[in-house]
C-alpha cells in the first residue's frame, strides 16, 4: 500500500509520544476498525437467518473484492503478480477462511457479544508470534499479556462457553488463523499495492469460504429473509470494502499495537448491541471475565502504539514494524 498517505518521518515528528501525530487516514482507518467492526458481529448473527456461515462469509468477501478490483482496473492498477496472488491466497485462507469463517460458525450458538470478546486475545497472539521475528514485548506488555490469558480463560469459563464447546472450538482456531495471517501480512507476505492488494486478498479468501461451504453442504434458504439480505449488504459495504480496507491500510502503516486497537473496542460495542438489539443474555461473571480481557488490551495499546506511530517510517506490507 505504498500509494496511500505516509507516516510523519522522524524528522518532523514530535520528539514526545503524542496522539495528534497521527495522520487523518489513520484516524480514520481507527474509526472504521473500532466502531464498523464492532457492529459487525451482531450483523453477523442476523445473517445467519437466511446465509450459514462459510456461504454468509465467502459470497460476502468475494463479492466485495470482485467490486473493488473492478474498479480499480478501472482507473488503470495493473493485476497482481503470480507471487502477489500467491500471498493473497495465503493471507486470504488464514484471516477470512479460518478468522472470519470460524468466527460465523461460532455464533451459530454463541451470542455475538461473548465471540467478539473472546477475540480481544489477539494482540496476545500476535505479540506471540512476533517473538518468531525477535520482537519481544516490554515488561507492561508481557503483564498485559498474562492479565490477558487470566481474562480470556475465565472468559471461558462462563455459561456462554460452556454450553457449546463447538462455539469455543471455532472461535479459538478463528483468533489464531487471524493473528497468523495479520503478522504474515505485515512480515512475509506483500500484496499488491494499495486497494489492489486488499482486493486480492478478498477475492482469494471468498473462495476459500465457498470450497469450505461447499465441502460442509451448505445450502442457501430462499428466499432470504430481508434483514438477512440487507445486513449481507451492510457486511459487503462497510464490514468489507471499508473496514478490512481499513485494516489493511493499518497493518501496513502503523505498528501491530495500533492496528489491534479495534479488540478492545469492538467488545464493548458488540456486547451492548447484543444485549439491547438481540436480547443476548451476559452473566455478571462474564462481564468481569471481558473487564479483565479489556484492561490487558488497554495496557498494551499504551505502551508503544502512539509513539511508535508518531515516529515510525512509512514501509510495504512486508516490511516490520
């Protein structure tokens, strides 16, 4: 994504960690992360109405990727290489085949408040697979990480959980095939640049989904019910073409810390949407079980996002942090 808005260069960033350094696209690739994405799981779970979850997921990214490479054709991007859709293929398969597939098939019996907090463990996983690359953590942020751990297996230890085991299972595999595919995203895998890329990655990982839906015998009810169509649509436009968008724009430009942001956000969205829209059912033991899980995200977003983004060079997809 080397056409997009760059970072302040060391030498006119500020020498103090400051949060008006951010550029304008950041903030608002943050705004889509945080609030979009946050909406999402309780769309997620209305989709399901009328679209099982590897169809809901695969039709709705492959959709969204044929739309964006289409225009941007349009304005004249060249395809991308062979090696391009090759690491489209790869990061498509691990963040939308297994991260978003998994996170439907979870909320086909686990309210979408409960699957988006359980997600709250990924910068834990990614500041894990990180050490692979010799980024090890600050002392705060390996406290935040075992204050993580402490929130995500109480978190289990919750009614929701409990009950369905399948839930937790593909819930579990969606957070790591997420984590895996964002670090590879930033380290060993560049995309094509700019909307391209995010383009390809899209289309890759819907068919991913479909060959998943197909080999589950999944099948369409039709007609769809209308508000399974229009959150579909909802999923398509702002779930997809702006808020992975603006993921991608993240994981590109910014550190792994700021790009995570979204988890301790999106659950507080998700589960007060879900209780007051859904009716979705919270126990006071699992609200404390998120509190524990918010406050290690809080931690560790303190440490080095903001001054690391006022300070860091602008890079390419597969260039660390």
């Amino acid at each position: 994504m080397q056409d997009m808005t760059t970072l302040a260069s060391p030498a006119n960033a500020s020498p103090g960690p400051t949060r008006s350094a951010l550029p304008p696209l950041l903030w608002l690739c943050l705004a889509a992360t945080w609030v979009v994405w946050g909406s999402t799981y309780l769309a997620i779970k209305y989709a399901l109405i009328s679209f099982a979850p590897f169809l809901q997921m695969g039709s709705r990214f492959l959709f969204a990727g044929v739309l964006l490479a289409a225009w941007m054709r349009w304005r004249g991007t060249a395809w991308p290489s062979l090696v391009q859709w090759r690491n489209a293929l790869v990061g498509g398969a691990l963040m939308l085949g297994g991260g978003m597939g998994g996170t439907a098939h979870a909320e086909l019996s686990i309210g979408s408040g409960l699957v988006v907090a359980f997600i709250a463990v990924v910068p834990l996983l990614i500041a894990l697979l990180n050490l692979i690359w010799g980024v090890r953590p600050t002392r705060l942020e390996a406290t935040g990480i075992a204050l993580g751990l402490v929130g995500v297996l109480m978190l289990t230890q919750g009614s929701g959980f409990q009950s369905s085991p399948a839930g937790l299972a593909a819930i579990a595999i969606a957070c790591v095939c997420w984590s895996m595919g964002s670090v590879l995203s930033q380290r060993s895998l560049p995309l094509a640049p700019g909307a391209m890329g995010v383009a390809s990655e899209m289309i890759c990982g819907g068919v991913v989904l479909l060959v998943l839906s197909a080999i589950s015998g999944e099948s369409l009810v039709w007609p769809p019910q209308p508000e399974a169509v229009a959150v579909w649509l909802y999923l398509v436009v702002f779930g997809s073409l702006i808020a992975f968008n603006a993921y991608m724009v993240l994981l590109a430009k910014a550190p792994a810390a700021l790009a995570a942001s979204y988890t301790f956000v999106n659950p507080v969205i998700a589960m007060l949407l879900g209780v007051w829209i859904a009716n979705e059912t919270v126990t006071r033991f699992e609200w404390y079980a998120v509190g524990v899980v918010l406050l290690r995200s809080l931690a560790g977003a303190r440490t080095r996002a903001w001054r690391r983004a006022a300070t860091c060079r602008p890079r390419s997809r597969g260039s660390a942090p």
